[in-house]
C-alpha cells in the first residue's frame, strides 16, 4: 500500500514542479526542490520515512503553489 501511495504522491509533486517550471516561478521551484531534498535526506533509509517525506513536500509545494510567496516584499529593506 505505501507503495501505491508514494507512487501516486511522487508523480502529484513532479507534475507541480513541472507546472512551475512553465510559468517561470523559479523561486517557488527552487524552495519546492530544497524542500524535497532536504525532506528524502532526513527520512531516507525507510520505506515509511520516504512516504513521509514524499507527502510533506507534495503538501508544501501544493501550499506555494495555491499562496505564492511574495520575495520582493521579503528582501525589500527599507532604511526609516
């Protein structure tokens, strides 16, 4: 069954990279990409820490992807 769900969870994520990477929203691309490595080096090693990883970076890039962050307003500093 996990591997029916990572399966599925795997190809939801890369389609979402993929619809990132079209409409040029490389910063989005690049936290979504940082994520999910950082996310499959921590829990790697099992099965059921790959799922884990594979589900919080398929939430995280569906959340970027729905509320994109705003980065000009980010690294603006405004000297008062």
């Amino acid at each position: 069954m996990e591997l029916i769900i990572i399966g599925i969870v795997t190809a939801a994520n890369f389609l979402i990279l993929k619809i990132k990477a079209e409409k040029n929203r490389w910063a989005d691309l690049a936290f979504d990409v940082t994520v999910l490595a950082i996310l499959s080096f921590l829990f790697s090693g099992t099965l059921g820490g790959l799922t884990v990883a594979m589900i919080s970076s398929f939430t995280v890039s569906s959340y970027l992807y729905f509320y994109p962050p705003n980065l000009k307003k980010i690294f603006t500093f405004k000297n008062k």
